[in-house]
C-alpha cells in the first residue's frame, strides 16, 4: 500500500510541477507587466503613494509575496488549479475504459453513461475525489511526499513531469479516438 500511496503523491508531485512551470514561464511574463502598470496607476494616488513609502512596499516585494503565496503548496491557491488538472489526469483511465467497452459492446454502454452523464461523472469525480483524500491530503502526507520529491535529482524530476504530460496527452487523445471510432461503428456519429 505503501508504493501505491508514494506513487499517487509522485503523479500529484509530477502534475504540481507541471502547474509551477506554465505559470512561472508563460503566464507571469504575461500578468506581471500588466499588474505593474496597475501598480504605477495606483501609486500615482498620493495617500497610496505615502503608504507605500513609509510601509516599504515596492512592486518587487508584492511580487514576491504574492509569489511566494500564490506558489506554496501548503495554502497556495495554485493547488486549486493542479487539483483540477491531476483529477482528470486520474479520471482519464475510467474515461477511457469506458470508451472501450462502448466499442466492444456497443450501445447498451452508451445508453448507459449518456443517460446517466451527470451522475456517473460525479461519481468518477467523487471517487478521484475520495482516492486523493485518502492517498494525499489526508493529515497533508503529500506535504511530506512533496519535500521528499523536492530532494531528488532535477533529471528524475523532469523525466516524471515529462513522462506524466506525454501520458495525458496520450491517454487524452486515445480516450478521444475511441469514442470516435466507437461512435462511428454503431452509428451513432453525425460530423
């Protein structure tokens, strides 16, 4: 139990990483220079001007705060964004076996899932949902995963976070291919 659980925290670490990187390298460069002019608008307001003079407070350190903040796996909300990303990460292989066996057994399976779509995503959700909880963020042991992760070598950090995207994207496409495929079989599919 204990590898699965160290398994579930690596693909949570992995899809953590993920988040980090498009945020640090795509979209800070993107908002920071907006929240700057925000900022310079702002500190035109001479009572705004004279607070931040006597506080100390300058762009830079907002930015690191907010940084600091934003990124924090502990009570960052960051996380909120990596949690929505890592449930369909684990909920991708349900949709998939799902696909399949609409392929094989036609549209009894169809009927099924379709009229029921609300509920049985719910209740894949729910069960990712509840698999986290006991895995991850139960007493925060991913906290302790994270740290652990943190110490490893860079090399077999990226080869995680690489291995983890290109299994998505993989795992993303033959879900949707399936489905396709299947559809088209039992006549189901209108382009």
């Amino acid at each position: 139990m204990k590898k699965i659980i160290e398994f579930w925290n690596r693909i949570y670490y992995a899809a953590y990483s993920i988040h980090f990187v498009i945020s640090c390298y795509i979209i800070d460069p993107i908002i920071y220079p907006i929240e700057r002019v925000f900022y310079s608008i702002l500190n035109c307001i001479p009572a705004i001007k004279r607070r931040n003079e006597r506080e100390g407070i300058t762009f830079d350190s907002i930015k690191e705060t907010a940084h600091k903040q934003y990124h924090n796996p502990e009570s960052g909300h960051f996380m909120y964004f990596v949690n929505g990303f890592f449930s369909l990460v684990t909920a991708l292989p349900f949709l998939l076996c799902i696909s399949i066996l609409e392929y094989y057994l036609g549209g009894s399976i169809r009927e099924w899932f379709f009229s029921n779509l609300a509920l049985n995503l719910i209740l894949i959700w729910g069960g990712v949902m509840l698999l986290q909880y006991l895995f991850a963020w139960k007493h925060d042991r991913y906290l302790t995963y994270f740290a652990a992760f943190e110490k490893e070598g860079t090399r077999k950090r990226a080869v995680w976070t690489i291995g983890l995207l290109i299994v998505f994207v993989a795992m993303l496409v033959l879900t949707v291919y399936i489905f396709i495929c299947a559809e088209k079989k039992h006549g189901f599919w209108r382009p």
